[in-house]
C-alpha cells in the first residue's frame, strides 16, 4: 500500500490553476475579458482552499492484487 497525501494532488491542480491564471493575466492568450480573468482567479483561490482544506487526508493506494 502507498499513502499519498491528497495535498500534493490538489496542490498540483492548484498550481496548474494559477499558472494557466498568470498567463491569462499577462495577455498572453486571446481572452481578453475582465470577467475571464476573474473567475480564473476565483478557481485559483478556491483550488488552493480545497488543497489547504485537504491537507492532513490521504488517499491509500492499493498495490496488491
């Protein structure tokens, strides 16, 4: 059995969030919308909330068969 910790899956998430939300804040992309860059801030902030909320659960994974 291996024990992974949920922070680090929804940390990963998470991080791939605000990456995606910086580019989309430098208009690096074509939206250029206020509203897109909003609610692409407001799934990066909730996304860290889920992984900080997550922070001491773990997700077993069984390896035997």
């Amino acid at each position: 059995m291996i024990k992974i910790p949920l922070f680090v899956i929804f940390a990963i998430i998470a991080f791939n969030i605000t990456a995606f939300t910086v580019v989309l804040q430098m208009d690096l992309l074509e939206f250029h919308s206020s509203i897109a860059k909003l609610v692409a801030w407001i799934l990066a902030a909730g996304a860290w909330g889920l992984a900080y909320a997550n922070r001491h659960k773990s997700y077993i994974l069984r390896t035997d068969k």
